[in-house]
C-alpha cells in the first residue's frame, strides 16, 4: 500500500437536548496535500513535497 500522505481526523460532537448544549470540536491534519484539494489529483510525493518545503515558507505558522 502506497504512503500517500498522513490524514489525522479528531471530530467531537456532544448535543444536549435540555440545555440546547452544543460542542463541537474539529480537528483536521492533512499532509502530503498541502493544496487543500483531493488527494488523488493534487497529491505530492514525499520526496517531492520535502523538497517544496525547503523552499518555501511554511504558512501553517
């Protein structure tokens, strides 16, 4: 099986009828798909992508 990337998703949902009580957390990390796009037509090889981001700014920061 191909590495295409690490794809980390955390989704927490807690409804409380009384209260109307609603959290949500969402937590999304995708690497390898820095574009934001789909992974089948934007993805990058890891060789590739560790070579784009030595030379580019990382805007995650």
């Amino acid at each position: 099986m191909k590495d295409i990337g690490t794809l980390r998703g955390v989704f927490s949902f807690t409804v409380t009828r009384p209260g109307v009580k609603v959290i949500i957390k969402c937590t999304l990390i995708i690497r390898g798909n820095s574009h934001g796009g789909d992974l089948p037509n934007h993805w990058i090889p890891p060789d590739q992508e560790k070579r784009r981001s030595m030379n580019q700014v990382d805007e995650r920061h």
